[in-house]
C-alpha cells in the first residue's frame, strides 16, 4: 500500500488485525496444528479470532456460526491457514471481508452490540468498532472488564485468552438523529460516507458530533462539505436494520483527544487535523476542562489569521458560541469548513448537558457557581417543531439555519442559544429566573419549568411567523390577480374612450365642413 492511502476498507482490517494479535474482543478460538491443519490433538494452536470476521470471510464458517449447518470437513478446510491469509490479504481481500462485515449487520446476525440514538437501535459488532475508533475501544474495553471481573471468579471466560466480547448497549444520548448514527456506522464498516447530497442542519450537527467524540476526521470532512474520495461506493441492497432486544444497559462512549494509531500516519488534510485537535468535554466529567488548545503553530495562510483574530474577539466578547451563531458573526466570506479548522485555536467543545455542542473558550468553565448568571443566557434549547409533525413536512435545505429564531425553523430539530432567541418574552423570562443551588445536567442553572415555557412560547411563535409568511404570500397573489383584471378593464376602457374620440373627431370634421360650406 505503499504510495497510496490505505481505504477504508483496508484501514478497518489492519484495526481488526491489531485487536486479533492481543486477544482483544475475540469470541472465537481456531484450533490447529503448528502446519495448520484443523482437529490435530497434539501441539495444537490456539489462535484467538473474531466471530464476526471469520463469517464474513468464510461462507461455511458464517453457516457453521449461525446455526451450525455446515459439515465438519467444511469447517476443517475454512479455518485452515488460507483463511487467515485471506484475512490479513491485500486490497480485494479487504472489500470483501468488509462486504461481509455489512450484511451480517444489517441483518443483525452475530451482533455483540446495541447502539442507540433518537429512539432507534443500531446493531454492530464490538470488534469492529474497537478497530475503527479510539474511543470506542476504550470505551468497550473498559466496560467489558468491570463485567469479567464479576465472572472471572466463576471461571465464565476460562479458555478464551485476551479479553472476551459480551453483550452490551451504547445509548447516545447527545445524539437525537438515528439518521447520523446509520451514516457514522456505515462509514465505520467501510461504506461511502452518505449519499452525494449534503445531510440536512440537524443532522450534519450529530453527524459532527459523532465524528468528533469518536475520532473520525474523514467523516466530519464529509458532514461540513465533502465526500472522502477514497471511500467505495454505497450498496445499493441496503436492508431496514431490525429492532433489537434490550441488553445490559451502559452509558455513552469516553472521549479523548489522541486519533486512532490506525489512522494517525494517514495523510490527512488542514481540516482533518484540526479535528483531530479538537478538544471536547462531557457533563459529568470531574476534571477541569481544557485550558489551553493542542495546536503550537499559529495558521500559516492569511486569510485564517484574520479569521482567526475575529474568532477571539469572539470569544472574548462572550465564552460560549452554537457554530451558526458564530458564522453569522464573523466576516461572510468565512464558511463552515474554515470556522471549523480555527475553532480547536480557541475553544473546546460541550459534547452533552446544557450546553450540548456549543463551543466554549478555553477554561471557561459554565458548571461553576460563579459563572452561572452569564451561563444561563448561554444554555442550548434543543427545539423540536411540531409544524414537521403535524404537516408531515420535509425539512428544507435552505443553507444556514437562523439562530436568532426570527424565522421559522428549517429543521425538525434544531439548537438555539437563549441569548440569541430575539423574544422580548423569552428574554425577560430568563433574566428573572432565579438560579438553582446547583447545576443540573438537563435543565443546566435554571428550572425545568422555564425551558419548558421557552419551548412552547417558541411553538407559539413558530406557527405565528408561518401564518404570517402565508398571509403575505396569499396578499401577494391576490394583488398580482386584481392588478391583473384591473390592467384588462382599464385597456378595455382606453380602447373604448379611442373609438369614442375617432366618432366625436369625424363628427366635428363633419360640422366643420358644414359650416364652412
């Protein structure tokens, strides 16, 4: 792969590779001799594997694992060497493992993991997204040694060296669109990124989001504007993923700022490692937040300096910004792809809480007592508008959403920070609420009760400016009929004041004849 950057495909394989070679998540053992042949009984090996990945490059296998119908002479020659050198192959070998790896998921079979977001469940396979991110790995890793330490004294995972896979769930709380999860989990079993069109507002912020706390710069690449050019084309055969069963419930992955070692010696672009410098921070976290950014060197091109030095002023004036509002208050030359190369300069990102995917300056922190007054004006509402439920509307496609809500909203869902809402109601109703002892993580300083008044007042105000842009539009098409059939009658009349003034001229040119006879 020398002179080419790997695919994503072949990137996902070597992770799988890495996690095979310490035993980590594998749920299988291929037993042989030392030449590799299967069943031998003396100096035989053992060679940890992964359920998953043997299915998916072995179609005996994939039978023998899901309901054993295949015969033992099938077996015996699919877990022979060729397998594993198929396994550890070159690009072609990688396509079609990955291939495999997709179907068995959208078809949930032998899924290990239940992940989910916005009220649908996702099934996947632990060892696959171990391989693809970082955090993911940790994260699973972590969880599945607090459950062996309570049956290793049973003897449960006796047999299996490394660390053995056992069911668990991953609820995504921060995220409220299944639609970025599909395209996060397709993206990590190999897929193109998404469709050719852009994700709408919403969606494209999950999808960021996912991105970032999971460490795939490829993919927010795509969620700010393009698609990875390295990436193979989308299946089109693409099956409904199934309701899944509940398991052992856990809460949402760990972040962390260092990229996935499977990654890090790609060549990445500008963009790519900024979001790699991105520094990010959970509600619960009991540590101090970032201080200080992990970029040394200040942009070399002169266009992002000054961007750059407008972004600080930024976050001087005011400590907490939703991207949106940022973009509205830079120069209007500055697009997403750029704010989102400076914004690791100057601030880290809220991944959950009440400030969910605002971005806050370094050392700002808005769960202290003394910052609560400003940090409440700063909390995010996430608004859901009914007018898409009601209508059975599509959210429009209209560019950048307007965060001060003087429009109505373009996406189902969509985030505003209260101190941009211009509502003299909203406003007064947030300056007089009196703070809570202490910070909670879903209404943040203020009560429940004033959110939820915000949330219908903005319900309210919604289906006002809609009726209001209806009216005009019906004003404007009864005016544009009656200039109409008025410019019809008055043409009638001048064609008929014509014909009258060519009678009364004859009649006069007759008299004048007349007379003068």
């Amino acid at each position: 792969m020398e002179g080419r950057t790997p695919s994503a495909a072949e990137t996902l394989l070597a992770g799988l590779r890495e996690l095979q070679s310490k035993g980590l998540l594998c749920d299988a053992v291929l037993a042989g001799a030392p030449g590799g042949k299967a069943g031998a009984a003396a100096d035989e090996t053992r060679l940890p594997a992964h359920q998953a990945v043997l299915a998916a490059a072995s179609a005996p296998l994939r039978d023998f694992f899901l309901d054993g119908a295949c015969n033992a002479a099938a077996v015996e020659k699919a877990s022979d060497d060729p397998l594993l050198a198929a396994i550890s192959g070159g690009a072609a070998d990688a396509e079609s493992v990955c291939a495999g790896l997709r179907q068995l998921r959208v078809k949930n079979q032998l899924c290990d993991v239940v992940v989910l977001a916005g009220g649908r469940r996702f099934g996947a396979h632990q060892a696959v997204l171990a391989a693809a991110s970082a955090p993911l790995r940790r994260y699973i890793v972590d969880k599945l040694r607090e459950l062996t330490s309570q049956v290793d004294s049973k003897g449960g995972l006796q047999g299996m060296p490394g660390l053995a896979a056992q069911p668990l769930e991953l609820d995504l709380q921060s995220i409220s669109s299944p639609e970025a999860l599909d395209l996060a989990l397709r993206h990590i079993y190999g897929e193109a990124a998404g469709p050719t069109k852009q994700p709408a507002e919403a969606v494209a912020q999950d999808l960021r989001q996912l991105a970032s706390s999971l460490e795939l710069p490829r993919l927010k690449a795509f969620a700010v504007g393009g698609q990875a050019d390295d990436e193979p084309e989308k299946e089109e055969d693409q099956e409904e993923e199934p309701e899944l069963p509940t398991t052992a419930t856990q809460e949402g992955a760990a972040e962390e700022d260092t990229p996935p070692p499977s990654q890090a010696e790609k060549p990445i672009t500008d963009l790519e490692r900024a979001l790699y410098a991105m520094r990010s921070c959970r509600f619960a976290s009991t540590g101090d937040v970032p201080e200080a950014p992990t970029i040394d060197e200040e942009p070399a091109d002169k266009a992002d300096a000054k961007i750059l030095a407008k972004l600080r002023e930024a976050f001087f004036e005011r400590p907490a910004w939703l991207d949106q509002a940022l973009l509205k208050r830079l120069p209007g030359s500055t697009d997403e792809a750029q704010l989102l190369r400076l914004l690791p300069y100057v601030a880290y990102q809220w991944q959950d809480g009440p400030w969910s995917k605002a971005y806050s300056r370094y050392g700002w922190d808005p769960r202290e007592e003394e910052e609560a007054e400003e940090a409440k004006t700063l909390q995010v509402l996430q608004f859901r508008d009914p007018h898409f439920r009601k209508n059975d509307a599509e959210a429009a496609d209209t560019g950048p959403a307007d965060c001060s809500f003087r429009k109505p909203p373009t996406q189902k869902t969509q985030l505003y920070q209260l101190v941009d809402i211009q509502d003299d109601y909203i406003t007064s109703l947030i300056d007089e609420a009196e703070l809570l002892d202490c910070v909670d993580k879903k209404s943040g300083w203020l009560p429940q009760f004033v959110l939820e008044v915000a949330g219908d007042r903005l319900k309210v105000k919604s289906q006002q400016l809609r009726e209001k842009i209806a009216l005009r539009a019906s004003s404007a098409a009864s005016s544009t009929g009656r200039g109409g059939k008025a410019s019809g009658r008055g043409a009638k009349r001048r064609s008929f004041a014509g014909k009258s003034g060519g009678r009364g001229a004859g009649n006069k040119a007759k008299r004048t004849r007349v007379g003068g006879g």
